[in-house]
C-alpha cells in the first residue's frame, strides 16, 4: 500500500496528522499543502486537495477536531483554510506570527511571535478577543479549563535568570490579566500544565552535569544518554540530515565534518562532542532538519542509553584522523541518504520515535527523494562522462 501514496516533486517539510488520525496534511517548502484523507488506502491515495496560497508556510499549524478548520501561519500572516475544500476562509492577521496554540475545548487559540504582542482569537467568528504586551514570548499552553494561560519567556533585565513563566487569567473575552510570575533557568521552547492546572512544567535537575572530580566529563545519567546516541548515530542522520544535498557536507572533510560515530570534547570531527559542562552537542544535523522529529528520535537514544546502562566508551580527545592513524577503529556516518535510510530502516529504538503510520510516511518519501536523485542525470555527470561515449 505504500507504493500507492502520490509522488510528488516537492521538498516535503513536516507532516500533521488530523485528529484521531483520520487524514495527513503534508507541505513543502514552496507553499503547497495537500490533504489526504487516508494516504494508506489505494482508494483515496490520490484523492488530494491542494490549498494553494501565495505564501511560504512556517512550520506551524493546527487543526479542530471537527476537521472544519485548518489555521496555520505562512509569509501571508495569519490564515483558516477549509481542509475539504482548500478555500481560504479567513485572513485573520497580516502579521508574520510563529506559534499557534488552540485551546483545549478549541474555542480560541493563542499566537506569539518574539518581540511581537501576543494575541488571543476566537474560533469561527476569528475576532480577536484579547491581547497581552509581553515581549519576548516563546511558548504558551493553556490551563485544562482554558481559563489561564501560560507564557514562557525570555528576561529583558540580565541580573535575573534567563526566562520567566507569566500566569495570565482570560475567563472571558477581556484582556488577560497578570496572576502570577516565576522565574526558570534556560531559555523556553516547551511548557505544559499538569492535568490538574495545580502546576506548570518546564523543565528539571540537568543530569548531563558532572558528578566527579573531572569538571568535563558528564554524569553517570549523562553518560548513558551519550552512550545511546553513539550507538544509535547511524539511524539518527537520517533525520537529522534528511536531504541529499545534506550529505556534501559531510565528505567536505576540510571543514571538520562530523563524519564519525565516536564523542569527545572540543572535537569537531566526532557526531557528539560535550561543549560545556552539563550539555552536548549533536553535530551530524543541517539546517534542512525538522527539529520536532530529531528531538524526539534523540530522547529515543537517551532512554535506550539509560534503560540498558550504555557505555559510550572513553571520549576521543585527538583529531579523530590522528587518531584512525594511530591504530584507532572508527566507524563512519552514513555517507548519503541512500545509506542513511537503510540504518534508520534496521532500528526499531529510533523508528519508534515516529509513532503509528509517521516512520511509514517519513520512509516512503525521504525514499522516493532519494530514488528521483539516483535517476536524475545532472551537469556533473554531462562533464564527467559525455566525452567517454563511443
């Protein structure tokens, strides 16, 4: 049945699912979003609405359970699609916001953008219907009764930590008022209230810190979650570098690719290097990653690192080339799509990450790219070869 998904030539960005996994939104990085009603039944597979829209989509959007709206945020600003038709039913905003949060009984939604006022509209009439002048937010969740809404943001005033939590009341269609403030360490890109709306999660202990004498080397937790990215490295450069053309970089060896799977300190050219105490760096990653799939395949390697005691051996603190020359055996990364998919394909911890039918899409696509490429005839090869025909 996967064979019977429709090709299509575009570079695929993210996937959402609707609720209850009743269809796919798919969209790529020229501004197409298109609508299947179950891409993994031959009988509706090509069955595809187009929403088109002059404008390049962000990777934000959000669905209503009813499947009546699709808000999401392009070049365009602020705009609700019908996902039977792909008509554009409203352009709320011309504003080019970053984040859309619905509320959970989905009758308004919450949108922020760094630096912008953050606004609150109602679904189906789509009036604004309050608005908060809090700079620098970063993330937002409302409270299970929608009554409250929290902002995670970043402090203007460097003597305190580096983010604030602000509770704002919005029972009503006023404007929210200010209820409470607390301050956390590190910059916010998730929070979440628990089921209760008694308290507010952003975060806990950094285990990656040291837990001996040695100010470098990560705790005995830490170690674990390195040593399960190292194991896994393989299969997380699929998704992490997810394009043919991410692949170039790594054989430009001249710019210290991260083209092996070892870890170590200041060493550039291992997958992982610890940069600083109490945090890691994954390094086999471009620009062209979804950061929502690498993130989650990541705490896949971390849980399998912890639940089974993973060692990740000694760092290397050599040039990795030094130290191949003096007598060291060290794998190498995948050294293209091709290869990459097939490690994603062999390991059931990192597909796992993708849950239901999303490794299945993520598979058939990144896939066909790679087919398309492999019988794609390009200039080099024109230069290379055109001379050597008989």
């Amino acid at each position: 049945m996967i064979q019977s998904l429709p090709r299509t030539e575009l570079s695929v960005w993210a996937y959402y699912w609707f609720p209850n996994n009743k269809g796919l939104a798919t969209y790529g990085l020229i501004g197409e979003l298109y609508i299947s009603e179950n891409p993994f039944d031959p009988s509706t597979a090509n069955q595809l609405e187009n929403i088109t829209s002059t404008g390049s989509y962000r990777n934000q959007m959000c669905f209503t359970s009813d499947g009546k709206y699709i808000i999401l945020i392009n070049s365009n600003g602020l705009e609700v699609y019908d996902p039977a038709s792909g008509k554009l039913i409203k352009n709320i905003s011309t504003s080019n916001y970053e984040s859309i949060t619905l509320s959970n009984d989905e009758s308004k939604f919450i949108v922020c953008r760094n630096g912008f006022t953050t606004k609150i509209f109602e679904v189906g009439t789509w009036e604004q219907i309050g608005q908060i002048q809090t700079p620098g937010v970063s993330c937002a969740a409302w409270s299970p009764d929608d009554k409250k809404v929290a902002l995670g943001r970043v402090s203007r005033n460097t003597s305190f930590a580096n983010a604030l939590v602000s509770i704002y009341d919005h029972s009503d269609k006023s404007n929210p008022s200010l209820s409470g403030e607390f301050r956390v360490e590190g910059n916010l890109t998730a929070i979440a209230w628990n089921s209760t709306g008694t308290k507010i999660v952003t975060g806990g202990e950094n285990t990656f810190m040291p837990d001996t004498d040695d100010p470098q080397l990560p705790g005995k937790v830490g170690l674990q979650c390195v040593g399960g990215i190292v194991k896994h490295l393989g299969a997380l450069t699929a998704i992490g570098c997810s394009t043919v053309n991410s692949y170039r970089r790594l054989w430009d060896t001249g710019f210290w690719a991260p083209v092996f799977a070892d870890w170590g300190f200041q060493n550039r050219t291992t997958g992982l290097r610890i940069s600083a105490p109490g945090r890691f760096e994954y390094r086999a990653v471009d620009s062209m990653v979804n950061p929502y799939l690498l993130g989650g395949a990541l705490l896949k390697a971390f849980e399998d690192g912890i639940d089974n005691d993973i060692d990740p051996g000694q760092p290397e603190n050599r040039n990795i080339y030094q130290a191949m020359e003096a007598g060291k055996q060290v794998k190498k990364l995948p050294m293209s799509l091709g290869d990459a998919l097939d490690r994603l394909a062999n390991d059931d911890v990192i597909k796992s990450s993708m849950p239901d039918e999303m490794y299945k899409v993520f598979q058939w696509y990144k896939n066909d790219e790679w087919e398309r490429f492999m019988h794609t005839v390009t200039d080099w090869d024109m230069e290379t070869y055109l001379d050597c025909l008989p």
